[in-house]
C-alpha cells in the first residue's frame, strides 16, 4: 500500500513535469489508490469477519497480528 501510494506520487510528479498540471494523473493515481486499498479491505479475522486494518475508529497502513474484536490470533489464521 505505502508502495502504490509512492507510486502514486512519482506518478502525479512526472506527469506534472513532462507534460504540465494534468487533472488526468491525478484521476490515475487515485484509481491506482482504489485498486491497490481493494485487497487490503477483503482482508478480515477469520472468526469474525472484522477489517484487520481497522483498530477502532482508525484504519491503519499495517495489520493487526490480534483480533481487536474477538482477540482472534491473526498470525496463525
Ligand atoms: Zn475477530
């Protein structure tokens, strides 16, 4: 995910400098945004079925190893 959204931005920034201020590469590094986030929100506990990513209100870049709603042990699936 922090590889996408590097990506992203090499992405924005050398549309920028080669071709000027394009709305279009900003529309592309966000469809590659969405599509690199696409696996990261079907990644649930395996008990019950809760967003790993999510610990509480925040969503976080890195899993959880433990379960925040059932203390489910995540590593060992
Ligand atoms: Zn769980």
């Amino acid at each position: 995910m922090l590889g996408a959204l590097a990506l992203s931005v090499l992405l924005v920034v050398t549309v920028d400098q080669t071709y000027g201020h394009s709305t279009l590469a900003f529309a592309a590094a966000i469809a590659l945004l969405l599509v690199a986030n696409a696996p990261m929100l079907r990644f649930n506990c395996g008990r019950c079925g809760k967003n790993v990513f999510f610990r509480g209100p925040f969503v976080v870049p890195w899993p959880n190893r433990i379960c925040t709603r059932c203390g489910h042990d995540l590593d060992t699936g």
